[in-house]
C-alpha cells in the first residue's frame, strides 16, 4: 500500500550539516524526512519557489527531454528505506509502456515537483522511519530550525 504525500517543508539540519526535505500525507498523520545534500535541496527549493536558472539545472534538462520525446512522469515512489538510505523509483509512460526508473529519491521529488507528478512512500518506509531515534529528534527541533517552506 502506499500514501500520497506532499512536500511541506525544507530545512537545514545543523547537527549534521545536511538538508531535509519532509514530505507529509494529507492528513498530516504521517511525516517522512528525507535528508538530501546542498545541491540537491537547491534543485527542490528552485522548483517550490517556481525558479528557472539561466541554463537549465539537470532536474530542468531531464524534464525538457521527457517533454521533447513525449514521455509522462506519473508519479514517484519512496519505496525502500535500508541502512539509513532511502530508495525511490521514478514512473514514466512513454508511448503505450509504463516504465520504472530506480532514482534517489531527492532527484525523484525534485523531478516531481517540476512536473507536477504525486509523490508517494511506501507504508513500510514510513513504518521503518517511525523510529524512537526519530522521534528523539524530532522533540528537539525549534520553530527556527524550520525553512521557510514549512506549513
């Protein structure tokens, strides 16, 4: 089974000095933090805040050739979460086949986000991430450790 989720925030993690993108279902009852690099939060911010870069940035480029070879992102997939790393899958219609792409899923909402695709996770990704750790974390946060995208 899997649930619809959105991006509902983006956010510096300073005790690790990564990124986090949270995705949060509709409800607001499930919350999955994906931590991502620098460029890779760059590409996700550009694409909430509606940027266009002088040259296009990849997530730009790959989506101007699913465009140019008339092929459809219908949606992504957090799919797998081992080791602390999450695994996403990207997919595509193109002519009359669906395809799946394995993708990180940083580059798959960045993607996403361009292409106005729904973004999925998994219900045992989001069971494997409700963690006591997480939860730990979580407690600790302060409204200001928070980007502006969060809602």
């Amino acid at each position: 089974m899997i649930t619809q989720m959105n991006v509902r925030g983006l956010m510096f993690d300073p005790y690790n000095n990564t990124y986090i993108v949270i995705l949060r279902d509709e409800d607001n009852s499930d919350m999955l933090p994906i931590w991502v690099g620098k460029a890779e939060a760059s590409a996700i911010s550009f694409a909430l805040e509606g940027v266009e870069a002088p040259r296009p940035m990849t997530h730009d480029l790959m989506k101007s050739i699913l465009d140019t070879v008339d092929a459809k992102v219908i949606s992504v997939v957090v799919n797998d979460l081992k080791d602390n790393t999450y695994y996403a899958k990207i997919h595509l219609m193109y002519e009359d086949s669906e395809y799946s792409i394995d993708s990180r899923p940083s580059d798959a909402i960045a993607l996403a986000l361009r292409t106005h695709a729904p973004i999925f996770a998994r219900e045992e990704v989001l069971r494997k991430q409700a963690s006591e750790d997480l939860d730990h974390w979580l407690e600790n946060l302060k409204p200001e450790d928070f980007g502006k995208y969060e809602s």
